[in-house]
C-alpha cells in the first residue's frame, strides 16, 4: 500500500497527512487529529454519528476514505461553536431544549441541524424529521432535538 | 467478524483526471482494480469483505462525470452526479416524479451527499431505488470503453442480483431519461421497516393520460424479484384503456402474480406479494393525478 | 410568581456536562487515549456452540502482538454482575472460554500497536474447534436430549448441576390459587411474548486499561458501577483493590447493558497486565449485538376476576431464553414475580418462572428488566377482561392498582413495603381527558382502510432496590460532600449518569440542602479510589437512593457548617439556617427574625481553614429502607394501514408519578425516549437466528437492526407529557425514581391501541405488518365465514 499525500482544511486550519489509502476519515479525525467529537456508531452508514461536513455537506466519515476528500474543507463538532467558545444559537439552543441526554448522538445531530438551517432558515417541523432521520438517537425519541432545531428557526 | 471500525483491506488508490486515464488504469490492473464513486456501497462491501481489490480507481476527479444538463433530447445525469443533484435536477420536471421520489425516499442526507446514481446503479441491488423508476421513465445509461461508448436500456443493463452487464473496461458516464412526453404522470413508493431503510419493496408507474383514458403505462418494481423487474402484463392490460377500478384491481393482481418475491430478513414472500397489490394502486393512483386531475 | 418553594429543585437549569456534549468535548472511553497505547480486538467464535481444541497464537506474535486465551487467565469463574450477594450470584463463565456457547463469543484477544496490525494479527490465530449441536430454542432446550451447554455452574461456592439447561426457577405463592380461580366469575388465560431486543445504545462497549508499576492496574470502562468492575477485577486477578482503580467515564447510553462488567473490560486487563502498556479494546457494533440483548420473554398469564371486575386470582408462567450466560436471570425471575404481583391486586396468585440456557448472545437487563415485558402481558389482558365484561378499561385498572397505602413487593418476594405516595388515580383521569379517551370508537365502527385506535398501558417501577433488612441484593451509596474555601461545594459519589440526569439532580439536591446556589454545586470527577462504594447506577435508584445518600452528607456538611459558625457568630447552631444569594453565589447562613446576626458559608470555610478548626464535609453510606413505585401511565393512539398492515404511533401521552420532580425538562425527555423504546419494542424490534449457522439473522449490522428514526415519531404536537402531583416521604425532597418507568407501560398500551383499532388481539411482540396483514386477512375471511363471531386470528407467532 503507497501512502499518499493529502491536504485539507479542518475546523479551519490548514492540515497535512500522509496516509494509507485504506484511512477513513472518521479516524483521521479521530486519531490523528485527536477531534474525538466525531463518533463510531456503526461503521456501515446506519447511524450518523460519524456525520461531518464536507465543503458544506453533511456525509458519513466512516464510509469515507481520507483520499478522497484530498483538498476539501471539513467542519467537525469542534468546529461549530466560536474559538472563543462562544456557542453556535444551536448549540444553545440544545442546552436549552435539553435536547442533550448521553450526548453520544449530538455531535452529528447539531452538525446536520446547522446544515438545514444554512438551507432552510424557518425549517417546518416535517423539514426537520426528514432532515435528521439518518441519524439515529436512542435516548431522546428525537422529541426534544426536533425541538431545539425549531426553535432555531426564523 | 469483519471489523467495521476501520478499513482492514489494503489497496493502492488512484484519482486519474480523465476517462482515458482510467481506462489505462483499468487495463494494467484488470480483476485486480474496482471503481469507485461516492463510496456508499463500495466501502461498506470492503468492510464486509465481498470484494478484495488491490486498487481502487475513484472516477470523482474526472472532469465532466459529474455534469447534469437538460435540452430538446431529455435529461442526462453525469454517472457520478451526486444523488442529492440528480434529485433536484428531477424536481424541476414534473414528469420526472417518480425518480425524484425515489431518491428522495433513499434516505439520509449525508447518503445523498455521497452516492451517486451511477454507483447505485452499478451496485445493481435487487432493492436499489434509482431502478424502478428509471426504468418506467425509459432510463438509458452510456457506457463508455477505451475505444468507445454504447447505450444500454436499464432494464438490459441490470441482469441479476448485484450484476449488471458491464464489462471490466468499461465505465458508466452518463445515465439519460427521455423527455417529459406531456400528460405524463410519474411516482414511487417504497415500503420498509424505518423512515431510512432498505426497500421491503416499491414500485414506480409512469403513464401517459389522455382525460379518463391511460394511454400507455409503465409499471416496474424493486425488491421483489432477483433484479427490478417491469411488469409488462399489468401494463397491457391498461395500455389504451378507460380506467376505472376493476381494471385497477385487474392490473394489480396481476402485478402480484408477476413479481417472484423471497423471504428474507427484511420481510416475507407473502407480504411482497400481497402488499405489491396494494402499493401498485397507491402509486397508480398518484401518477394518474399528477398527469393532470384526479381520477 | 411560581408556587414552587425550591431554589434548585423543580427548576431548568443547564445542564452541567451539556456544554462539553454540544461542542464535542466530551470523552467517553473510546475517545480515551493514552501514550503507549495498543489497540486490542477480540477473536470470535464463529460457531454457537464448540469446544475449543486449541489456540494457537504463534503465528500473530511473529507480527508483534500480544496474545491470550483462556490458558493465559486465571481460570475464576464468575459472573460479571456483581449486585446480588454471593450465595445468590450464579457463575458460569471465565474471562476467556475453553468451550463457546454463542456465536461472537470472546475466544482469544491481541494487542498491538496500531489497528490494523491488531486485526491482521488477529486474522493469524489458530483455533481449532470442535463443534457441538447447539440448541436456539427455549423449549428444545429443555427436551431430553436437547445439546447441554453446562453440566454444572457455581452458585454461591456450590457447586450447581444444570438439569434440561435450566439456568435457573423461580416460584412463588400466596394463597391459593386454585381456591381463587373457583370464586371467579371468569378465567381468562392467554400466552404473551416479547421480543429479544437489543439494547442499541449509541456507543459500543469499550475499556482503557493501564498497568501501573506498583502491579495495579487503572481502568477507564464503559459500565453502570465502577465499584463492582473493581471488585471483580480485583478478584479475577488477584490485586489489592487499593490498586485497582477504575474511573467514571460518560457512558454514551446504557439501558442496563452495563450493570454487568462489559465482557471486554477483563480481557483488555489481561492484555495490559501481560504486555505492561495500556491497551484500549472498542468493540464494533456487530460484536455489540452479540454481546448483549433483553431478555425476551414467554409469558402465560391467567387471571380470575368477578363480574364487577375484581381481580380473585392470578397465575403467572413464564420462560425466559437466557442465551448463552447467565447474568442476572435468577434475580430477574423475582422481580418479574414482584411486577407481576404491584400491578394488581390478587388474593391469591401464583408465579412459576424458568430462565433457560441457549446458544445466542446472552441476555441483561434492559430498562425495565422485565417489567415491560410483564405489563406487556398484564395490560394485554387487563383489556381482554376489560371487554368481556363490558367495563371500561380505565375503570378496571382503577378497581384493581396496587395503590395508596397498600402493600407492594419490591424488586422480588423478599422485600415488601407499603405505598406512600401515589399518583396512579390522577394520571389516568387527566391523562384520559388529554387523548380523548371518551371518543374512542369500537373496532366494529371503524372500516376505513386507515384506522385509528387508542390504548392505555399503566405500569410503575422500583426506585432502587431498597429495603429495611439485608437481602438478595446490595444496595447502598456513598457520598461525601465538602464545603470548599470560597463556599462553592464540591459532591463526590460514584452514582453514574447515562444521560438522564442523574448527577443533575444530585447537584440540585445538595444545592437545595445547603442553600447553596446550583452554578457552585460542583459534581467532582470520581474514581473507585476516592469514593466510597455504591452499588450501580441501575434499578430506577439513581435519584432515590443515591440522591438520598448525597442528601444526608449536604446534611451533614452543614451540622459541622453551623458548628463553625456558631463559633464566629455567637448564636446556637440549632438556630442557625442558610439562604441561597444568587447575587455573591455564596450560601448565606443566618439566624431567623435578624438582619444582624449573618455570615456567609465561604467565609465560615475560610476561617476553619485559617484557624485550624478542619475542613467542613460529610460522608454518608446510606441504605433507603424502602424502593417506592413510581407510576406510569401511557394512552397510546396508533393508525394502522389494513392494506399494508402498518402501524404508526400517531399520539401518545406520557405521565409519571416521580414524586417530587427535580428535573423537569430531563425527566420528560425520560418519558419521551421511553416512549420511543416502547413503541420499538411493541412494533419494531427483535434480533433472530439462523437455526442452521447460529448467527444472527442481521449479522450485528444496524443496516438489519432497525430502531425508529425521527421520521417515524409522532409530531411534537401529538406527544404530551405530564407529572403526577405526589411527595414520597422517604424520597429526597420527596422525590422517586423516573428511569425505568418511563418504558414499561408503553407496549401493553400499544398492543391494546392496535386492537381498538383492528378488533385484533396480537399476543407476541414485535407487532410487525407481515403478522398484522395475515391476521386482517383472516379476520375478514373468518367474518365472512361466520358473520361476524369474533376469533382471533393471530396465534401470536
């Protein structure tokens, strides 16, 4: 196996690697950046807890090769509130919602909650359930997140 | 166990720029080379240790794969055109429905981001979504060869359960859907366990109307049979005929008795059959409004 | 102006780890890392049931792994929960087997410096099996002849011989039966069953262990109880326990799957100890789902009842289908008993239960550790009598509850109490009025091919596992809390939290014992080394007893408090109180009728500290003598397809009766997942096997392990929670436990929802539209046949 090297931007600094093609990027983040945020839940795509954003996009890093998103800009839980730690109006509104119980889940559900609002800033509670039905969370039954998202709206 | 935590096989991977480049990779790597899209079905049949390749051509940096464009002749979707565009890309056609909601019904975003139609297609599960309803809208993919290229209609394209007739130098660009033909009405439903899940099975009917008359019909669907499968006698039976609802019935029963269902950790033989009756009318009934009023 | 008289308790407040959860800086264990760390996995058996030949790890040590079997642990047979006492604890397994009883059972285990070596290295073992018949159903194994997967097991230090593979019985009696079923007007009897369910929490299970230079070992697992994975930790391997230190790390969701030690917590201290580095072991989904499961359940229920709907009678009988261990089936037969006993009352009842070994992934408790699966049962048939009698199914249930006053049993025979606060009556009127009870239509009314139904599900659980004497189960918590210098306040406990809230509502109690302002109750990081024993974080006891314990050392913090300050303010401690200032955040103790005579906690720390007087804390062991139900009561509506036999939860209303409520928001979000889980067990869930290669139909993959998804869950609208208005006494601040009850009314409640829809009584959960279809099928076929005589047509397969 030939190492390659990739280049990308994460949480908004620039990042070197050289990794082993078979690197998914759910554990380059985890391992050599050391951004534990991101989460295994499942490794087959089930359950969305590794959900990251790509130039943008919400996709699942644990069926991502690191080669693959040579060049793109990635945005990890660790990167959504402000360096100075100021919290994202989602983050907030979590905490207030109580939206938060293991707090396994709420990684990849406040990175595809800021996701739908960057689309749809007034989402309808329909919009919201269609947008994080891939992620799956077994504490909550989704109630409270549904409504932290809401209250996000404009 | 296999290990789903990380990728325990070992590959060389390569990004050629172009088709041509590809296809060299191809040659020099044979059986040994698989190629790559979004990954959503290729990283997970790694996981599971189905497929063993020592190299891995991604085609997601081949300029050009990934257009999308419309004009007098239809839509062409670029082969690794994202499932979230070729999604929206549908929604502007209302003729289009039935694709639009069948990759609207595949599930989590992230899965749109990623995959591609091509690969979905390519992938050829028994269960894909893009199916059924590329093949009611007279889908055709191009194949393109170190020398050429061919057209191939869906339904000769996918032979069986995970196979489609592809040979190992031979790449998809482009998958293309005819024109909207006016008064067409198209839609897709597909029954499963969750929201975000693999098919129990679904169906796609589009059909042409003119007032209470369905002037032709395309019936196809997926998860009950080896490949999706067009249900040609439910088809003729309403082809050129004023509708009404013992014809429905007719038509639906006889969906039923075509389809060849198994039993399998998802749902039963019997199940497929009899709600294959059901959802064929649902789905009818939706195209039929959609090609202009209620029936 | 709000008519709660608490500073802390009752109120929203934030959540204290939310902030690190919402910006990803929490670490669980498998986020732990350490330098010098290797990665381990676990080698698998592929077969259900084998005897291991032998193992042969040469080849993977070549590539510079470290490996073990069964031959490199000391062979102490144990059993990894560690809750009930030694004569009562059934032990059948070692860390690593000499004889496989499931599929994805642990046979040998490598460590290595990176991941992907660790699996090739794993991939270079040798084993050689010979495989035995296995057996995957609970009655087959109990057949003469059936595959034996143990002669014999350890019970306390006896030696136990397996009969039939019955792991253990249970039975238990009051009265007599036969006597009560001879008053009744009417026996009802029928066969009930639930799902093997998996536990699907979020994160797998996973441990980080370090061999320390002095021979002990520090231990990062996932688990309920960090004092019983030290114990027995302690025990396998023969260390000090004041060198056996294991961590409280955030468990991301738990449901009972880590009461028990994880079964890769002592394999991954066996690495360490064996290769001197720390090793960390992360399970992947797939080994997840054959490690663990909920104990399903068959279940033959016979009631006696009069005309007017008392209860004469009742005889319950069940068999449980264990898997391949035994974790915690025998203390799960006795509280099935005592669940099955508080819903109603029953002069003379009778319970007979049989937990059986077969060749599939042993189960555990799950949130409710039988009780769903009893009212699953019961409230089934409370319905079924409900309507051969022409009584409402509210009014039955009225008739009947264990209430107010009377006596209740715990988790079990043994432990009995009498009720003392009760929220049941009140829960069950506004909670009709909300669904619209009143306006439910008989199944004949409904003919449209979407039809709607609403059900009722009540139930209740233990707050812990109290009780006035010694008995079959430790139950006790430690607590220490001490008043810092600056009069913030410092809570050592090793109560857990798996996402409920249970360490919030310790906070808050402190908080409010000590007039302290919450934002200066700190919860302190803790270990098994700095804290005294506490029992699990399990069994409903979070808040009742571990609150309660944290309680009376706030108590006692502030008698020596007020001591000191009596000191520096002249006045007699008796006198003395505290008021929370939110301006200084500081506690501010004073003495009623006067501005003049005041101090504040801080500075009565700080000058205990400058004079020398010590610093100002309080240890408690506290045993609750009591575990008091707390009540649920779920009205499920459901719309079923009847073309495609689909069903979907359309609204519910979830209430409790939790005595005082410390975390409001939390504790509905309690509600509201249970609900979730609920419904997922009454229509959803179920994990099956291959009868030819003993593998799990799904294979571990969530791909084939379906659980709801917030598409499926009813609008935010459609969901109402509430709580009952009770105090319980014995309870901090009156307060009861929420956990488990959260989800054991709601199957019952939705298989009673799916009849008033359909007019069909399905038996067996999951309620899955294949089974649904065919029994619409035959229903309208037997209509057809015999206009209209009411059979049932599900046979409940």
């Amino acid at each position: 196996m030939q190492k390659q090297h990739i280049q990308m931007r994460i949480n908004g600094e620039s990042c070197e690697f050289w990794v082993e093609p078979n690197t998914l990027l759910m554990n380059l983040l985890r391992n050599e950046m050391e951004l534990t945020g991101t989460k295994y839940g499942c490794g087959t795509g089930q359950c969305g807890g590794c959900t990251v954003l790509v130039n943008g996009e919400p996709v699942l890093s644990c069926l991502t090769l690191a080669l693959a998103v040579d060049g793109a800009d990635i945005l990890t839980i660790e990167g959504v509130a402000a360096p100075d730690g100021t919290l994202d109006p989602i983050q907030e509104a979590f905490l207030d919602t109580a939206a938060i119980q293991c707090g396994y889940c709420t990684p990849g559900m406040v990175l595809m909650a800021k996701d739908l609002l960057n689309k749809n800033p007034s989402p309808s509670e329909d919009q919201i359930r269609e947008h994080i039905k891939g992620n799956l969370c077994r504490c909550t039954g989704y109630h409270r997140i549904v409504q932290a998202i809401k209250s996000c709206g404009e | 166990m296999v290990n789903t935590k990380i990728l325990t096989q070992e590959f060389d991977y390569h990004r050629p720029a172009s088709l041509a480049e590809a296809f060299e990779l191809l040659a020099e790597y044979g059986d040994a080379a698989k190629v790559i899209a979004g990954g959503t079905d290729v990283v997970p049949q790694l996981k599971y240790e189905k497929i063993a390749p020592n190299h891995l051509v991604t085609l997601m940096k081949i300029s050009g794969l990934s257009d999308i464009n419309e004009d007098s002749d239809g839509l062409n979707i670029g082969a690794c055109a994202r499932l979230r565009d070729a999604k929206q890309a549908c929604a502007r056609v209302p003729g289009y429905a039935a694709l639009h909601d069948a990759l609207r019904s595949i599930g989590k975003v992230q899965v749109m981001n990623m995959g591609t139609l091509g690969g979905n297609l390519c992938t050829a599960s028994p269960a894909a979504d893009s199916v059924p309803p590329l093949l009611v809208l007279n889908g055709r993919v191009t194949l393109a060869n170190p020398v050429g290229s061919r057209t191939l209609e869906i339904e000769d394209f996918i032979t069986g359960p995970y196979t489609a007739a592809m040979a190992a130098n031979e790449i998809m660009t482009e998958i293309h859907i005819p024109p909207d033909q006016g008064h067409q009405g198209s839609a897709f439903l597909k029954i499963a366990r969750v929201a975000a899940d693999i098919s129990k099975l679904s169906c796609a009917v589009a059909l042409q109307r003119d007032a209470d008359r369905c002037v032709s019909c395309r019936i196809a669907l997926g998860a009950v049979a080896p490949v999706p499968l067009r249900i040609k006698g439910a088809e003729e039976l309403l082809g050129g005929k004023k509708m009404d609802a013992t014809l429905l019935d007719e038509a639906a029963a006889s969906v039923s008795a075509g389809i060849r269902p198994i039993s399998d950790v998802r749902s039963t033989e019997t199940y497929r059959r009899q709600v294959a009756a059901v959802i064929f009318k649902d789905v009818f009934n939706m195209a039929w409004q959609r090609a202009g009023g209620k029936r | 102006m709000d008519d709660n008289k608490f500073h802390a308790i009752g109120r929203i407040s934030p959540r204290k780890e939310g902030y690190a959860r919402v910006t990803g800086r929490e670490r669980y264990v498998s986020d732990v890392s350490l330098p010098n760390m290797l990665h381990a996995r676990v080698l698998r058996s592929p077969y259900p049931h084998a005897k291991i030949v032998s193992i042969d790890t040469r080849e993977a040590e070549k590539l510079g792994a470290v490996c073990i079997s069964h031959h490199d642990i000391p062979k102490i047979k144990y059993n990894e929960r560690q809750v009930s006492i030694p004569e009562k604890t059934y032990r059948d397994r070692t860390v690593l087997p000499d004889k496989v009883r499931h599929v994805g059972e642990g046979v040998a285990a490598v460590a290595a410096k990176t991941e992907a070596l660790v699996d090739k290295a794993l991939k270079r073992i040798v084993v050689k099996f010979e495989p035995l018949r296995a057996v995957f159903d609970p009655y087959e194994a109990m057949q003469e002849g059936a595959p034996v997967l143990y002669e014999d097991i350890m019970l306390g230090d006896k030696v136990l011989p397996i009969q039939q593979n019955i792991a253990c019985f249970r039975e238990v009696g009051e009265g007599d039966v036969a006597k009560g079923f001879a008053e009744a007007d009417l026996v009802v009897e029928n066969e009930f069953k639930t799902g093997r369910v998996y536990h699907g929490q979020m994160e797998s299970k996973a441990v980080v262990c370090r061999p320390e230079a002095d021979g002990g070992i520090t231990v990062w697992p996932t688990t309920q109880s960090i004092h019983n994975t030290r114990q027995l930790l302690g025990r396998i391997f023969n260390i000090p326990l004041s060198k056996v230190n294991v961590h409280r790390v955030p468990i991301g969701g738990a449901f009972g799957s880590s009461i028990q030690m994880n079964t890769p917590v002592a394999i991954c201290v066996a690495l360490a100890l064996k290769a001197q580095k720390p090793v960390k072991l992360v399970l992947t989904r797939e080994e997840d789902m054959y490690d663990h499961c909920k104990y399903p359940t068959i279940i033959r229920l016979k009631y006696g009842v009069k005309r007017d709907g008392t209860l004469t009678a009742g005889y319950l009988k069940t068999v449980v289908d264990i898997g391949g261990h035994n974790i915690q089936a025998y203390p799960l037969l006795g509280c099935m008993a005592g669940w099955f006993v508080s819903l109603y009352r029953m002069p003379h009842l009778k319970f007979e239960g049989n937990a059986v070994y077969t060749n599939k992934a042993p189960a555990c408790a799950m949130q409710g550790y039988g009780n769903p699966q009893v009212s699953f049962a019961v409230e089934s048939q409370m319905d079924i009598i409900a309507e051969k009698l022409g009584i409402d199914p509210i009014d039955i249930r009225l008739k009947n509850y264990v209430g107010l006053g009377e006596t209740f049993w715990g988790q079990g025979p043994t432990v009995r109490s009498v009720i003392r606060s009760c929220g049941v009556e009140e829960m069950l009127l506004r909670g009709k009025e909300i669904i619209g009870w009143e306006k439910r239509l008989t199944p004949q009314l409904k003919t449209q091919r979407f039809r709607r139904g609403i059900g009722v599900g009540r139930g209740f659980h233990t707050s812990g596992t109290g009780a006035p004497t010694p008995g079959e189960v430790i139950d006790y918590s430690t607590a220490m809390v001490k008043i810092n210098e600056d009069g913030s306040v410092d809570c050592s406990t090793a109560l857990m939290c798996h996402g409920g809230g249970t360490l919030e509502a310790g906070a808050k109690i402190v908080a409010e014992e000590l007039g302290v302002p919450l934002d200066n109750v700190g919860i302190s990081p803790s270990d098994t080394r700095s804290t005294g024993y506490d029992v699990c974080t399990h069994a409903t006891r979070g808040v009742y007893c571990g609150g309660a314990s944290l309680q009376r050392a706030a108590q006692k913090a502030k008698q020596q408090l007020f001591e000191f300050a009596s000191r520096l303010i002249e006045v007699n401690p008796e006198a003395l109180r505290i008021y929370p200032e939110a301006g200084s955040g500081q506690g501010i103790i004073y003495l009623p009728g006067t501005l003049a005579k005041n101090i504040s906690i801080g500075e009565v720390a700080k000058m205990a500290q400058l004079k020398g007087w010590g610093t100002i804390l309080g240890v408690v062991s506290h045993r609750q003598v009591n575990c008091p139900p707390c009540f649920v009561t779920n009205f499920i509506e459901v719309e079923v397809d009847t073309l495609t036999g689909r069903i979907r939860p359309t609204r519910a209303v979830a209430a409790v009766d939790a005595g005082t409520v410390i975390n409001p928001d939390l504790a509905a979000g309690q509600l509201e997942g249970g609900l979730c889980r609920g419904v997922g067990l009454a229509l959803l869930e179920d994990t099956d096997y291959d009868p030819q290669t003993g593998e799990l139909t799904c294979g571990g993959f969530l791909t084939d392990y379906k659980m709801f998804s917030a598409q499926d869950m009813p609008p935010l609208e459609d969901i109402a929670t509430f709580f009952a208005n009770t105090y319980e006494p014995s309870g901090p601040f009156g307060a009861k436990g929420i956990g488990e009850a959260a989800n054991n009314a709601t199957a019952g409640a939705v298989a009673n929802a799916v009849y008033n829809a359909v007019g069909i009584r399905f038996k067996a959960a999951p309620i899955k539209p294949e089974r649904v279809l065919a029994a619409l099928k035959q229903k309208s076929q037997i209509e057809e046949d015999d206009h209209g005589k009411h059979e049932n047509p599900d046979t409940g397969v």
